[in-house]
C-alpha cells in the first residue's frame, strides 16, 4: 500500500513556465514534507520541506503548498530553468519517535528551452 | 555534494554470493540510513542506526543486515543474493534520531547476474 503517491511519472514543460508537481499521501499522522531532487547517478538532494502547521513555504523559485484536508501537497517552481530537469520524489514523515521517509515513485520533469 | 560517501559506486556480482556495501556520514551526523531504489520504484526505506544502535527498520529483507560501528561509518550486507535484489542502494545521513532532511551519497549500484 502506497502511504505517498505522485501519479505522474513525468512533466514536461517549457522554460520561463511554472513547473508544478504534485503528491498525495494517505497517512493521516504524516506531519513533515520533503521534496528531493535527483540527477542521474547521483544520490537525491534535499530541496525544499514544510511541517504540517503550515500550509506554503517558499525558497527563492521553489513554493511548496500543503493542503492537509485533501491531504495532497505542490511543488512549484517559477520560473522553470532547464537544469531543473531531474527527477523529483516527494516524502513524509511522521516525526513519531524516530520516524523514517516515507517517499513516492517520483516525478520526472524535463525543462526545455 | 553531500558529504556522504558511498563505496563502492558499482558492484557486479553473482546469484547466491554476499556483497557489504560501506557508508560515511556526514561530519556530526549521528543517523545513518539505508535506502533500496529498484527499477520503476521510489526510495524503499530498509533500516536506520544511530550512533550505533539499530532504531528503525523498513522493508528490509532477513538476508540483508546492517551496523553502525563507533567511528559512525556503516556497512549493509546482502547475503544469498538474488537476481531481484538488483537496485541501488542508497545510504543517507541526518543530525537528528527523526527523519527531518536525510543528506545522500552517491549510490552503491548492485548488479546480481
């Protein structure tokens, strides 16, 4: 049973667009957010994260959105660039004792120019 | 890059052998994490150590097994591999006992013929 859903494998958008990427998670005791990005044949890179008392946290071009009733969350980022192309997985935790990622199957985006 | 290594980045090897992959923290990190990413799959958690002591365990298989030995650095051992566990598998680092943001390496990529 999938806890963290992202129902699209990939995105493809143009440069100078906003890019937004979506996550749906079903565990309602899931209180933290993460989005990672990921290169190929690199290890995946923190991006950006948002606890559930709040629903946006921005970070220069990247906004997260939370929706905690619809239990979905966004990534979007503005203006897209081209080396934002990568792979991104979205995450929950649970922060009970010592809690653990829950991560989804990831969103492929592709910016072109 | 992250500050996490991994070794080593490639590792070919045949059905029924046993494999250890080894892991470095970060400076400072007390938490070491396991992940497994095969084809078309997010990031499966498999277990988590801190400084030293097993806290969590995921979807981590009876002949897989991990340690944190003092100095932090840690080792995954895969035994009587299968074609199946074919995958990379990633170890992450983090300051604190609970998920919060995890910091990668590279990726131990394991081929099993």
């Amino acid at each position: 049973d999938q806890q963290v859903k992202q129902n699209s494998p990939s995105l493809s958008v143009q440069e100078g667009r906003i890019s937004i990427l979506n996550c749906d998670y079903t565990n309602s005791m899931f209180d933290y957010f993460l989005w990672y990005k990921k290169y190929p044949a690199e290890g995946p890179t923190f991006l950006i994260s948002i606890s559930s008392i709040k629903d946006k946290n921005e970070d220069g071009r990247f906004t997260v959105f939370l929706n905690k009733s619809a239990k979905h969350l966004s990534l979007h980022i503005v203006p897209s660039q081209p080396g934002d192309s990568a792979v991104y997985f979205c995450a929950a935790s649970d922060q009970s004792g010592y809690s653990t990622l829950t991560f989804g199957k990831g969103t492929m985006l592709l910016v072109s120019p | 890059d992250s500050g996490v290594t991994q070794t080593p980045k490639h590792l070919i090897t045949a059905t029924g052998q046993r494999v250890t992959l080894r892991c470095s923290p970060r400076s400072g990190d007390l938490s070491v994490y396991w992940y497994q990413q095969s084809l078309d799959q997010g990031l499966q958690f498999l277990i988590q150590y801190y400084n030293g002591e097993e806290r969590a365990k995921g979807n981590i298989l009876e002949r897989f097994s991990a340690q944190q030995f003092p100095d932090l650095h840690s080792e995954l051992n895969l035994s009587s591999l299968e074609l199946g566990d074919s995958a990379l598998y990633f170890c992450a680092s983090s300051p604190l006992t609970s998920g919060y943001e995890q910091y990668f390496g590279p990726g131990t990529r394991l081929t099993v013929t």
